[in-house]
C-alpha cells in the first residue's frame, strides 16, 4: 500500500524541482512565478487540512491568518526591520495569539455557529486592515523591502524563493502528518469522529482542538509572510471572506483528511483558475457553478482517485 | 452633540437593525425548517436591489419597479433551491457553504456582467425624497422613516404567521423534527420551497430597501450576510423573536459606534487618538459585542428553536 503513494509522491517532487530550470529553458519563466504562489497558498490549505479534515473545525476564517503573516512582513519593514526570520518569528508569533483568541471562543461552540463565527472574526480583522490609514487603508502597502537571510537565501532571486516555497511547503505536509500521526492527533481524529466516546475514554476535547487550532493558525501566518514576499504589495483583501472561502475549497477540491489533498487541490484550483482567467474576464461566472457542481458530484476530492482518505 | 443628534443616530440605528431582520428572519426559518446554511441569501438581498433598480427605470414606476424586483427576486429564490440547493439538505454544513460560495461567485459575477462594477444610486420618488420634521428642530429623511416602518409591519407579518396560522405551525413543527412533519403527511418539500421563496422574499424586500441609502454594487450581499451572521450569532439560531433583538440591537450598536466613537475617543483620550482609533474600534465593535455574547452565553440570548 505504501510503495504506490511513495512513488506518487517522489514523481511529484522531482517535477517541482525541474520545473525552475525546465521552464527557463522554453523561455516561460512566467510558470516559476505562478507554481511559487501555488505552493505558498498550499501551506495554508495543508494548515487548514489540520482543523478542518482532520479536526472536524469548519473554519470559515483561515485567511485572517494570511492576512496577519503578511502585515507582519511589511508593518516590520515600515520601522525598518528587514531580518526574515524576525520576520517569521513575528509572523508565526503573532498568527498564533490571534488563533488563541478567536479559537478560545470559536471551539465552545460547533457546527454551524462555529462556521459564522470564525467568518465574522475574520471579517472584524478585515476592516481592521481597512482602517489602518498608517499602513495603507483600503489601498493596501507596498513592501519596502522583501524579508532578508543573509547569505543563506536570496528572495529577490525568483528561482531561490522558489526552491524555498518549495522546501517550506513540503516540511508543512511532513509536519501535518507527523501531528496527526502522533498521540495528540490520534485524540483530534478521534473528537471528529466521536466526541461522546472520547470524553468517555478520558480525553477533554476542548484542548487539543484549540492546540490544533493554533497550529494551523501558525502556519498559515508563515505562509502570509511568504505571500507578502511573493506579491510585494499588501491588502486587506488577503483577509476578505472571498479568500477564506478560497483555501477551503483547495481543502475540499483535493480531498479533506489526507495528506496530499490539499496540495492537490491548490494546484487544481489555481489552474483552473488560470485557464479561465486566460478566456474571459468574467472567469468567476463559470467556476462558481463549477465549483457547485464539484460539491455535489465530486464527494471524496482529487486525492480520492488515488487512496481513500485515513480518516 | 445634542440630544437630537442622538436620537436621529438612534433612528439610524433601529433603521439599518430592521433592515437585518428581514435578511436574518430568512436565514434563520430556512436554517431553522432546512437544517442549510445558505450563503447565497446575500446574492438575493443584491439580486432585489437590481431588479427594483432595472424595473424601475424601465416602467418609469417605483412602485412597479418594487414589486417586480420582489417578483423576480422570488423566482430566482425558488430557482435557485429547486436547481441547487434541494440536493443540498442532506449534507453537511460544509458541503452547503461550499455549494453556496459558489453560487456568490456566480451571482456577483453575473451582475457585473449586466451592470458592471460601478456602484448605482436608486432614484427614489418624489413622495420618498423629503425631510419630515419629528419635532422642533430636528428632520428626517421620509425614506428611512418608511423603511422603519416597512420593517416593523414585516415584523409584525411575521409574528402572525409563524405563531398565529397553520402556515406557521408546519414551519415550527419542520424546525423541531422534520421527519415526523413528513410522517404525517404533509409534503416538506414543497413547504421547504414556500419557506425559502417567502426567505428570498424578505430579502430581496431589505436590498431594495437598502439600494436607495447605501450603493448598489456587485459584492453587496455579502457585506451585511456577515452582519446578518453576528445577528444570528446574537440571537440564537431559529428563533425569529432573537433575530428581532440582535438585529436591533447590532443596528444600533453598529450605527452608534460609527458615529460617536470618534468624538468621544477624541475627548476622553486625545483628538489624534480619537482619530486613528475610532473609526477602526467602530468597524470592529460589533464582533467584539458578538464575541462577549458568546462568551457569557454561547447559544445565543433567545436559543430556544422556532
């Protein structure tokens, strides 16, 4: 069972690293750029696959974190503060106390509440970002000067942020599956599949999930300051509903609860997206009711084609 | 600021809370009788305001132009449910946000398409134009006087309904169990319809409504769908008599906050304070209001269903 996935996996990587030099070569340099958005937004929709597939949390508010990951980046860089892994540091750091304070009041509650709360949470801090006149309001900011490493590795250099997109998006995979291979996700699965026969067994969920949670929310604020490097420019739009609704259906498009789903369902969508972009200014007219249509007849996600989902 | 200026905000207020309810009544009889979280409900608030907006300017009749836009609003309501979202009810919520944020994609798209991006401004009529003097000193737009008061007779309609008729009892029997509903013979589905379109309805009634004061624009739906959601949150889902009350009451909140927060920043702390603080405190108040109801009661204040 496991040499196939294995196999799936080693093509799949070896791909990603060819493509920089194999894109070069036929003179398309514009795919290195897009492929290195993909795997940024992957991170997030790996972070979400934690609560979401593999938790039961149907966060409707993951982009809050992208958004906070990003203004770390660049509200630094305004006061002149360039150092990436301060950088990073702020980012994850600040992701992560947002996550507390909205998962602390999200996770008493479930199901449907659940979903408007973390939406109208994000939504707060989407007007937050509107209305902070300092860091450029509605307009968004330009980032003064992308996030810097010494000599390790250069981010104005397209192929280097590449491989270190690349690098960053495959230790979030292997760190979601360690998490939920471990003890502590073996009691997250087991909350989502039946809260009741947890607590029996002597396990509160309220903490793991809230563990979980945070987590996630970290992760996604590491991926923010990555997409703020990649856009150079930040908005408050990277925390709108729109984009939330975005890395959930990555999730969703590539299977929830495995551990290449939401990978798979990045790059399904982002180039879906790409393509309609490439017919018709009005793209979005025709991917909504695709997107209808996936929900319906399309139940198990791109990652069903190959295995079933292990949770 | 004078006590007339409080009270014309408070008006305001209780202005933009009726405008919620009728969104919120919709959502939280079909979430409450179908068990679905429509995101969608926001394109019908957007699709109501186009429709009066295109039908008025076509029949030169505003009031033609309303009940047009309700008509159409309605049909695309009932479409929508038979086309989409009837294979929807037996899924769970994330199957149906999912399905619904693509039907918003759509429907924003599909008016930016006809309209285009720009906001509209709603021509209102001559009669809906002027300032009526309440007292001495003080006058207020007739308009949003009569969207006070369309908002109390709907909430009133609704009162009748949902507990006075046999209408109303199928809705509150399908919200508490709608298998026996359907055990005993009545025809859910076909209720579920009703429902829905009455929903559509109401809310394709408060973005009409809402055209003339704020802007008609693609997107609209889903700036108070969000507010709509805090409203539920508040209330408890279910209950129309909660969806009264915390719309009221994040009507109020919400308008009072923008208005005076500033001023009374400024004068408690420092005007450079009240200016860079206000007006973000203002857009976050009403989360914040949401997130202290939670904490205090996490099912809402009226959670009882139905």
């Amino acid at each position: 069972m496991k040499t196939p996935r294995l196999l799936l996996w080693s093509v799949s990587v070896a791909l990603l690293v060819a493509l920089p030099p194999l894109v070069s070569w036929l003179g398309q340099p514009f795919y290195i750029d897009l492929v290195r958005r993909i795997m940024i937004l992957a991170i997030a929709a790996v972070s979400l696959n934690l609560i979401l597939g593999y938790g039961g949390m149907v966060s409707f508010g993951h982009a809050a974190y992208l958004g906070i990951g990003a203004y770390a980046v660049g509200i630094l860089g305004v006061y002149g503060f360039t150092n990436g892994l301060l950088h990073w540091a702020v980012a994850i750091g600040a992701s992560a106390l947002v996550a507390l304070a909205i998962g602390a009041v999200s996770i008493r509650t479930s199901g449907i509440y659940f979903i408007m709360i973390t939406l109208a949470f994000t939504q707060m801090l989407y007007y937050l970002g509107i209305s902070l006149e300092l860091f450029g309001g509605d307009d968004g900011m330009r980032l003064k000067s992308k996030s810097q490493f010494g000599g390790l590795v250069d981010l104005r250099d397209p192929v280097a942020f590449y491989y270190l997109s690349l690098v960053l998006m495959l230790g979030a995979v292997f760190l979601v599956h360690r998490i939920v291979h471990s003890r502590f996700g073996m009691v997250l699965r087991a909350a989502k599949s039946n809260e009741g026969r947890t607590r029996a067994i002597g396990f509160a969920p309220y903490p793991y999930r809230l563990a979980a949670f945070v987590i996630a929310g970290a992760m996604c604020g590491l991926a923010g300051a990555l997409y703020a490097n990649h856009t150079n420019y930040i908005v408050p739009g990277l925390m709108s509903w729109q984009q939330s609704g975005d890395i959930m259906f990555m999730v969703i498009l590539g299977g929830m609860a495995s551990t290449a789903g939401p990978v798979l369902g990045t790059f399904a969508l982002l180039f879906v997206e790409e393509i309609l972009k490439g017919w018709t200014e009005h793209w979005q007219v025709i991917l909504g009711p695709l997107l209808v249509l996936s929900v319906i007849f399309f139940r198990r996600g791109l990652a069903g084609i190959f295995y079933k989902p292990d949770a | 600021m004078s006590w007339i200026l409080i009270f014309e905000q408070l008006l305001n207020g209780v202005q933009l809370g009726l405008t919620l309810f009728l969104m919120a009544a919709g959502l939280t009889l079909v979430l409450g009788i179908m068990n679905l979280v429509n995101l969608a409900h926001g394109s019908l608030y957007m699709v109501g305001a186009y429709l009066t907006l295109a039908a008025s300017q076509w029949t030169g009749s505003y009031v033609a132009g309303v009940l047009l836009g309700l008509a159409g609003t309605l049909v695309i309501g009932m479409l929508v449910e038979v086309v989409a979202l009837r294979a929807l009810y037996d899924r769970d919520h994330l199957d149906q946000v999912l399905a619904t944020f693509g039907l918003i994609l759509f429907f924003n798209e599909l008016v930016a398409m006809l309209w285009g991006r720009a906001s509209l401004y709603a021509q209102l009529p001559q009669y809906l134009r002027g300032h009526v003097e309440l007292f001495s000193g003080s006058s207020y737009p007739v308009y949003r006087l009569s969207v006070i008061v369309v908002g109390l007779l709907v909430a009133v309609l609704l009162w009748y309904v949902v507990t006075q008729t046999r209408l109303g009892m199928l809705i509150r029997a399908g919200a508490s169990n709608r298998t026996m509903v359907a055990a005993l013979g009545i025809n859910i589905r076909l209720l579920s319809t009703v429902v829905f379109g009455f929903g559509a309805v109401l809310a394709g009634l408060a973005g009409l409504m809402a055209g003339p004061i704020y802007s008609v624009q693609p997107g609209m739906g889903e700036l108070i769908l969000i507010q709509v959601f805090v409203v539920i949150v508040i209330g408890g889902i279910g209950s129309v008599r909660g969806a009264l009350v915390g719309a009221l009451i994040v009507g109020i909140v919400d308008t009072l906050g923008r208005a005076f927060l500033k001023p009374m920043l400024g004068a408690m702390l420092s005007p450079t304070a009240g200016e860079a603080a206000g007006p973000a405190l203002a857009s976050m108040l009403i989360y914040l209001l949401m997130a202290v109801v939670l904490a205090l009661r996490p099912a809402g204040l009226f959670p009882a269903r139905g």
